[in-house]
C-alpha cells in the first residue's frame, strides 16, 4: 500500500514537472523579421502574378506570397526573418497559371538596413527578362512624428510602405 501511495505520488510530481518544462519549450523566441519592398515592371509581358517563396535551413517551412498583377507593375512588400542563407524564389505566371519567367537569389538579412537586390526572372520562353528590386531602406522617424501618429509604446516597430520610400522605426522610450 505504502508503495502504491508513493508510486503515484512520484508520478503526479513527474507529471507536474514534465508539463511545466513542456510549457516552457513549446513557445520559441520572436523571431525579428525585415520588410522589403518589392517591385518589378512586367510591361511587354504575359504574365499576371509573380509566386514568390523564402526558404532557408533555418525556417521551419517556406514563405509564400502572391502579389499580382496592377497595370504594368507586380510590387508588394515580403516579411523576412533576420538570418543567414535566405532563398528567394520566384516564378511569374500568365494567366492560365504557366509559369513563364524564373530566378532565385540568396541573401543574408540583418536587422536595420539591407543592401538592394536585383532578382533576375529569365524568360522560360519569348526574350523579354524581369527583374524584381528587393529593397530594404530603413530611416528612423522624428519623434514628433511618433508623439502624434500613435501612442507611444515601447517595442512597437511602425512600418511605412508608401514608395518610393518605406521607413521603418522602432519606439524605444515612452
């Protein structure tokens, strides 16, 4: 009996112990993230959408995004996680959804500014080539800006997509 009493307490505390180190590691760190704009101009092409994919070692599944297609630009803005080896990807379909154009590009993403990135798309068929500008230009808001657009919260990154310009800014005191 004795054994029985201290058999299932020593499992309840096993069991207490498991599941508070499992709460723990099941939420991973924030992962700091970059945006960048991307814009390309499609004119004298079929196409209707361009698939872009971000991969890497690191990341446990593919970034996806579809941006399409507005008179003669394809442009968006891409969230990509800081770190090394970053792949992207693209391939421009037509309409129908064949893909006629394709190029990938690897970079390395660090937080703040990143260089441009010119993204060749060769034509699968025709000769017209695209290119995608992936741009990451980071400028740092004046206060006043921040004092009457939003509350002040420290830790809130504010993103401004208007291009040619897109700024990024981190508030870092109330």
């Amino acid at each position: 009996m004795k054994t029985a009493r201290l058999f299932s307490l020593v499992s309840l505390v096993l069991a207490v112990g498991v599941i508070a180190c499992t709460e723990h590691m099941v939420s991973p760190p924030p992962v700091a993230t970059m945006p960048f704009p991307v814009r390309a101009d499609v004119t004298g092409t079929t196409i209707s959408a361009v698939r872009i994919t971000v991969t890497a070692s690191d990341l446990a599944q593919a970034l996806r995004t579809t941006l399409a297609r507005v008179g003669n630009t394809v442009s968006g803005t891409l969230i990509i996680p800081v770190g090394r080896a970053r792949t992207i990807a693209a391939a421009a379909v037509d309409a129908i959804g064949d893909t006629t154009h394709a190029g990938s590009v690897t970079i390395d993403v660090k937080p703040g500014a990143n260089p441009p990135v010119a993204l060749q798309l060769k034509a699968l068929s025709g000769s017209v080539p695209i290119t995608i500008g992936i741009d990451s230009t980071v400028a740092a808001l004046p206060a006043i800006f921040l004092d009457t657009r939003m509350p002040p919260v420290t830790g809130r990154t504010i993103i401004v997509d208007a291009p040619p310009v897109s700024l990024v800014a981190q508030v870092v005191r109330r």
